[in-house]
C-alpha cells in the first residue's frame, strides 16, 4: 500500500483485462478511489478489505505508507496488514468464480498461507528490477558487507558480477551491519521466506534491459523470474510515481535548477511544491513543474533498493547520470551546486548526450517488448499458458 507499488500492479491488472482475464482487486476503503479512477475504464472488481485498527504509532484513516506520519513506522504498519488475512480468506471465498492465481505485493508474504490453504499459486510482485533483486542475493550470500567493516564507502567487488562495484552505503540499514537484527531485518527475512515458497516472481522490466541478472536469477535462485514488463505501456496515463524528498532536499534542487540555466521538466508532489518565493515564476520561460516519462534520469537515490538502481541506470544501462553530493559518499547531502553541475552535464555535456541517446535505444526496446511477438508479450503468454494448463490439471 504505497504508491510506487499500487501504480505497476493496476497497469498489470490493465494488461491482463486487455487478454481477456477476469482480475479482481482487494484493496483497503481508504485506497479504495485511487484504485478506482485508475482502473475506471476496466472491467475489474474491486473488493475492500477493512484495514486493522489500533496500530501502534500510526493515526486512524491512515491505509497507505504516503500518510505515515514517519517511515519509522513501515514495520508496524506492513506487519498490521497480517489481520486482514481472515477477510481476505472470506472474500475469496466470496468470488463468484474460480480463482486460478493470486497476485499479490511482496510485502504481503502472509497471502502465501492463504493461498496455500486454498490450493492457489500465489505470484510474487515485484517492484525491484532484477539487477537489484540479483545483487542483493548474491552479496548477502557471499557475506561481502561484513567483510568491509571499517570504511562504509570502500569499494568491493560482487562475487557473480565482478564488472559490479558497490559500497556498503548502496544498501540500507541495518542490513550493512556485520550481524543485520531487528523487526526490519525479520520483516524482511519472512517476506524473503514467502517469496521464495510461491509459484514464481512478475516483475515490472524487460528482458533485454538485464538479460545477465534474469538469466543468472533463473539458474541460481527460486521461483523463477518472468520479465512482462514495461507495464506503464499497457495503461491510460493518470498517474505516475513521485520522487520522495524532504523539503530542504527540495529546495536545493530548485535553486540548483535555477542557477544552471538550462530548459528542465520537474516532478514534484502538489503538496511539496513549496518551491520558494517566485520560483516557477522566475523560471517560467525556460521550467516546467510537472510530470515526465521516457526521458534520461538524473539519479537521485534516497532508500530502499534505489541505491542499487541508480548503479543500473548509470553504471549497467547508462541511461542516466547521479548527482553529486557533497562529500562524495552515496549517501552525502546533495547541495545545489552539485545539482547544478550534474545538470548542466546532463543537458549540455558529452556525458549527457551519450545517455540521451542511449535512453532513446532501450526506449524502443522497451516497446518491442511488449509488442506482439516481442519478449514480454511472449512471456505473459507463456505464464497465462501455463496458469490455464494448471487449472485444466486440477
């Protein structure tokens, strides 16, 4: 239930309509509109599920992380969503016809007991891309963030991928920690867990942008990844995913932007476009705050696996470049000249042209993807292929 999730599965459950599969979604009542202008245009079901009460720290009518008072309080509040379990199992109950699979978050590993009690494959979403997904595995098996104890911007090399160089600092606490403890890390080892029990992963992505890491995934680890992705191409436009920043980052970014002088197209939270006095106006010839798709990116990594994104998009699919901080470590404070000089380089320098033109390559990769007969388009048709023949068998 945060926004960067709920966005990729609605287009899933776009995609799917559009080959004639009946989907129902569960969502929450406070959830429950943004669901429905998203899907308004389908012939989707849509069924609430009444989310707990009395979650410790976080205040009532809150159903989504974007409401969260602090992300301090994801744990408590993902974990809380395990009460749902008994009205899910209900509703399924409920539908008035069969069910052949279960979609569902994963963040939500409780729906795999419920799918097993039932006899339903539960299916995996996720959001990471399968470089960060393959990475993380192979890091944490080989036990490289313990071997780094003393400088937490010292480069090492990863073990399957030795091209690769991370840090400590490309993975979020407390998981760079020698010995990782604590409701997260066990959050997330049961997710892990789950994950690793259900019928197979669908990830947002394409083969072609990270055949290594597909191919590497579907030889070392379980389930099996299938690639059905870029879904955003299977949806009407409405909605797209806001960058999280607080507002002294935000600031910096607007004065960085202002002072490089260059023509830029901004994405920002209505709420959190208090850009300063007179910004949009001074920049109104040349500045547009709004919303963007198909472009390079300008990586600016905050949580979670964006650390190991940012590596793909400029390092791996140089697609993009990083801004700078201000001390040179990934995590440093990003301050306006660093901003300023990275855009500069991304719109008017060599660096910047180079990934403008390679964006426009995968750009149409991505395309062919999910056109008849591309890689996506054939991957969704063998996991439907093989849903059907599971359901015939049973």
């Amino acid at each position: 239930m945060s926004k960067g999730h709920t966005i990729p599965i609605l287009h899933l459950a776009r995609l799917l309509c559009r080959r004639g599969i009946t989907v129902t979604i569960f969502t929450t009542p406070a959830n429950r509109p943004f669901v429905s202008v998203s899907i308004a245009d389908t012939d989707t079901t849509i069924v609430d599920l009444p989310f707990p009460e009395n979650i410790d720290g976080v205040p009532p009518g809150v159903e989504s992380t974007e409401k969260l008072p602090s992300m301090s309080l994801f744990v408590p509040f993902a974990n809380a969503t395990k009460r749902m379990q008994p009205y899910f199992e209900e509703a399924l109950q409920n539908l008035p016809s069969s069910i052949t699979c279960i979609v569902s978050d994963g963040f939500l590993g409780w729906t795999l007991q419920s799918a097993t009690k039932f006899g339903i494959p539960r299916w995996v979403f996720y959001g990471m891309s399968c470089y960060s997904q393959s990475v993380s595995r192979d890091v944490m098996l080989n036990g490289l963030l313990s071997r780094h104890e003393t400088d937490e911007d010292e480069v090492f090399t990863v073990t399957s991928f030795p091209w690769i160089k991370l840090t400590k600092n490309d993975f979020d606490q407390p998981f760079r920690l020698r010995d990782p403890s604590g409701p997260h890390v066990d959050f997330i080892i049961d997710q892990v867990i789950a994950a690793s029990k259900s019928y197979g992963f669908i990830l947002n992505s394409f083969y072609e942008l990270e055949a290594p890491y597909v191919d590497y995934w579907n030889s070392k680890a379980e389930p099996k990844a299938w690639c059905i992705g870029p879904l955003c191409f299977g949806r009407t436009a409405k909605h797209r995913v806001p960058p999280e920043a607080d507002m002294a980052s935000l600031r910096e970014i607007a004065i960085g932007l202002e002072r490089s002088q260059v023509n830029f197209l901004w994405v920002v939270r209505k709420s959190e476009a208090k850009l300063g006095d007179g910004f949009e106006e001074r920049v109104k010839e040349r500045g547009l705050v709004s919303v963007c798709a198909k472009v390079p990116i300008l990586a600016w990594p905050i949580m979670a696996d964006q650390h190991l994104n940012a590596r793909m998009v400029v390092e791996e699919v140089r697609v993009g470049l990083r801004v700078e901080t201000s001390d040179g470590s990934v995590r440093g404070f990003v301050k306006s000249e660093g901003l300023e000089k990275m855009v500069r380089e991304f719109m008017e320098g060599e660096m910047g042209k180079e990934v403008r033109e390679k964006v426009k390559e995968y750009g149409e990769a991505a395309r062919r993807a999910l056109d008849e007969g591309g890689s996506s388009w054939q991957t969704l048709n063998q996991l439907i292929d093989e849903l059907q023949a599971q359901s015939d068998g049973n």
